[in-house]
C-alpha cells in the first residue's frame, strides 16, 4: 500500500528527547532514509515561516524548493510567506509557478481570521493551492472562527493540524491544555466540521493527532471510519520522530491506525489515496 506523508519538514529543532538533546539538524538525506525505512513513497515538505522566540530553524521555502528539486518523484515542497507582507499575494502566485503544490505549513501569530489571512486564502482558492494549518494557542487562533472561515472560502481546500484544532474532537474541551486525555465525549467541533464542510480535511500528523486518536480508542475507531475521506497521514518529522533518527523508524501513527483495526479501504484513503487526490497525483 503506498504512504504518503502530508506533513514533514527540514533544517533545525531543538530536541530534549531520550539520546538526542539540544539541537537537531534533519537533511534532505535524512528525511529520505527515513521514508525508506518507513515505506513512505511521497512526502510535502513544508516550511515554516520564522517566528521570533521560537525553538526551531525549519527551512524557508526557497530551501525547500531547492531540495525537493532533486528528488521530483519523492517530495513535494510547499509554500509560505508572511501574509503582512505587502507582496505576499504575488509571491505566493511565483511560488506556485516554481512548483509548489499547496501552501503551508501555514503558521502565524494572528487570529485566524485577520484581513491579512483571509487576502492570504483568497490567493490560494484562485490558485487552487490546498492550504495546511495549524490551529493553536498562539497560531491562527480561534476554532470557531477557523470553521467559519472555511465556509467563506468554500473552494478552498484546508487541512487542518495541531492542539487547537484536535482538543477539539471532544465535545467537552479543556482549552487550558494542549494535549487533553480521557474519554472523548460525542459531538465535538472535529466531528461537526468534518460533517459540514467540504472542503475540510485534516492530517493526524505530531503529538497533536496522535493524542487525539489514541485518548479514547473506541471512539476513534468508529471515527476514522466515519471521516476516513477526510483524513491523512502525517508525521510531522523530524518533530515527533526525533528518536527515530537514532533508533530506527518510529511508525507511531500507521501502528496506531493498525491498532484501532480500522480497514484497508479507510486505511488507503487515509494513508494515500485523499493526499493523492488533492495534491493532484
């Protein structure tokens, strides 16, 4: 079955983990021996764009058109830019031409729905550029208001990621924690959004989604059946797989999605076939 990783990255982390502290620096080799190992055929690779204070030096777009040049059938870059720039439209619009396939990893300190945002979504729909974002406390705040700007652009394709958006796969959300635990209750914001709009999907990728779905077991079997055409593998790499680099391939996810015994055809979907249909594979 073939694997596509929605979501890795190159360049820098700052790392605590068992056998590898401070800071982390991930080559394009490096991802590639870890696809192998992991039986990843195809990954997007995203930048990030550079926030102050932040713990990592993750690679800007041009570094991760560069590299992705060199391995066309494996990887598949992604764009972003700051969308206070004043040119933000037109450099997405150049970075499209250069070979992006989608803009993300979309991640900035303002509110989901800022006017720069939203300028910033309206070139992606006219572009037909799938966005990824991340949903947090300090990143494109407000759940809600995420929901509701999806119904604005309604031919924009999103996929949602990170703690502000899977907390709320439960209907009774503890906003003070980014990783919550125990029962999920029925009926939370993930499964009405899911349900509504169609042009939502979201990837399972960091400790964010991975929480999510192993909190509760027996609900999320029934739920990655339900929303298996919504959702996507991801990894985040090197973030969450940091040991992997040392020990061997971490497939915490796939071994996850084999656990909770969910299907081959919601298993394909998942693992590929709703990435191969965006991106356009």
């Amino acid at each position: 079955m073939e694997i596509i990783d929605i979501h890795t990255h190159l360049g820098a982390i700052r790392s605590s983990g068992r056998g590898l502290r401070g800071w982390v620096h991930v080559s394009v080799d490096d991802l590639l021996d870890y696809m192998d190992a992991c039986g990843i055929s195809i990954a997007v690779v995203l930048p990030i764009q550079k926030v102050k204070g932040i713990g990592e030096d993750l690679w800007l777009t041009e570094d991760v058109l560069r590299a992705c040049r060199s391995h066309p059938d494996r990887l598949i870059p992604f764009c972003v830019v700051d969308p206070l720039a004043g040119d933000a439209g037109k450099k997405v619009e150049a970075y499209a031409k250069a070979g992006c396939g989608g803009f993300g990893e979309h991640r900035v300190p303002l509110p989901v729905s800022h006017p720069a945002n939203l300028a910033l979504y309206s070139v992606c729909q006219d572009l037909g550029m799938p966005l990824l974002i991340e949903i947090g406390d300090l990143y494109n705040f407000d759940f809600d208001a995420f929901v509701e700007v999806t119904s604005r652009f309604p031919k924009l394709t999103f996929i949602a990621h990170g703690p502000g958006w899977w907390r709320e796969i439960s209907a009774v959300s503890d906003k003070t924690r980014q990783y919550p635990s125990g029962p999920v209750v029925r009926g939370g914001g993930v499964e009405k959004a899911l349900s509504e709009r169609r042009n939502l999907f979201a990837d399972i990728s960091a400790t964010s989604g991975y929480n999510a779905l192993s909190r509760d077991t027996l609900f999320s079997k029934e739920f990655v059946e339900r929303f298996s055409n919504r959702l996507m593998f991801g990894t985040d790499f090197p973030g969450i797989d940091l040991n992997g680099l040392q020990d061997g391939p971490n497939m915490r996810h796939i071994s996850l999605l084999r656990e909770l015994g969910v299907s081959d055809r919601s298993m394909e979907k998942i693992l590929s076939g709703n990435a191969s249909s965006i991106l356009g594979i």
